[in-house]
C-alpha cells in the first residue's frame, strides 16, 4: 500500500508542471508562433526592486524562462539555464525569468542558492489566472520564449536544448 501511496505522489509532482490538459500528443504545442508580437508585460525583478517593460528590452534579444522552483522539470533545467547566462548574456542577450512560486521566500531561495544571477520576476497570481501566462500560451513549464530585437516572437519551446541550439546560431 505504501508503495502505492508513494508512486501516486511521484506522480503527482510530475504532472504539477503541466495546465490545462495533461495528453502527451499536446506537449509543447500552442506556443506564439515566430513573427507574432510579444505581448508586453511589467517586469518588477523581485530581486532588485526595479520594474521595466519587456517592450523598453527592444533592441536585444530577451530570453523569456517560465518557470517555478517547485517545478521538477524546472529544476532539472537549472545547469542548462545558468548556462545560456554564462554563454549569451555577453553576447547581448538579456534573460527574464518569469515565475509562477506562490512562496516568495521558496523563490528567493532557490534563486539564491542556483546563482540565477539575471531579472527575476514572480507573478503574484495563481499560474491559470495570470494574464502573462494567458498572453504566452503557457500551459507547461519550463517554456522558454526568445524574443527578437524588434519585439517579435524568434522561437518557443518546452525544451531547454531546442533553446540552446537557437541561441548558438542567432548569438554566435
């Protein structure tokens, strides 16, 4: 019984990175298609206290992570995601992290602990009644979103080395 019990959880945490449908066929589909206009949000960077727009970050590509530190595929992309910081930001690329922690203390810490050293911004809804989230199509995390200097959508993906492998050729 206790096996189950346990499996049942696993499972659950699993399954806690996806909304709104849980089919497998549907992973990482209905994402903003490149060319699309990146809907411009807010950013306030919890970490720092400033606030920008994603519209005032035009003139570089902008990596957009959503993401949340109690999310396992979150956290399994962490290395990956740091690395594209090393590699790209001085290269030009400014990296914003969206997340959807409920915890404000959780997500400082995990932060803190990882080195995620760029803008930092915490949605302080839940994940289905945020208007970002809404505005990207989110329904997976982590979903990563390169934005092109001219505030277009470049590429959308669900998959951390989908995302490098654009990064290498538009940041070479």
């Amino acid at each position: 019984m206790r096996k189950y019990i346990f499996m049942l959880i696993v499972i659950s945490c699993l399954t806690a990175c996806t909304v709104g449908g849980s089919d497998d066929s549907e992973y990482g589909e209905g994402l903003l298609p490149a060319g699309t206009p990146a809907p411009d949000f807010t950013i306030s960077d919890g970490t720092s206290g400033g606030t920008a727009t994603l519209g005032g970050m035009r003139g570089s590509y902008v990596l957009l992570e959503f993401w949340a530190s109690w999310c396992p595929d979150c956290r399994s992309v962490t290395t990956a995601v740091k690395s594209f910081h090393d590699t790209f930001a001085p290269r030009g690329l400014v990296m914003v992290g969206v997340s959807f922690d409920d915890d404000a203390g959780q997500w400082l810490t995990y932060i803190a602990d990882n080195g995620m050293d760029w803008i930092q911004h915490r949605e302080e809804k839940p994940w289905r009644e945020s208007a970002v989230a809404t505005a990207y199509s989110i329904r997976w995390i982590p979903t990563f979103y390169l934005i092109a200097p001219d505030g277009t959508v470049d590429f959308a993906t669900v998959d951390a080395s989908e995302m490098s492998d654009t990064l290498a050729v538009r940041l070479p």
